[in-house]
C-alpha cells in the first residue's frame, strides 16, 4: 500500500487506522489528530527538515 492510499484512507474520520511498519504501527494525518483528540496525547515527529 503506498502512502497516497494511507491518507486518502485517513481522510474518512469516523474510522482510526494503524499500519504496520516494521515493528511500528503508524497513522497519518486525521488518523492522527483523531487519535491525539479521542485516546491521548502524544509526541509528534517527522523526517522533513
């Protein structure tokens, strides 16, 4: 699955959605405001300078 399909996906914001990365699950974009909002905060990161 490529990520234009992940956030495409995230976009729908009555479902949450974690993906399998390697030994780590991600959520992207509304996936993860939804998150922050409903479960609790966390620390956010990225790989753009």
């Amino acid at each position: 699955m490529k990520i234009t399909e992940k956030v495409t996906q995230s976009a729908n914001s009555t479902l949450f959605t974690l993906y399998t990365e390697g030994l780590f699950y991600k959520c992207y974009n509304e996936d993860a405001m939804l998150f922050v909002k409903k479960v609790r905060a966390f620390k956010i990161s990225d790989k753009f300078d």
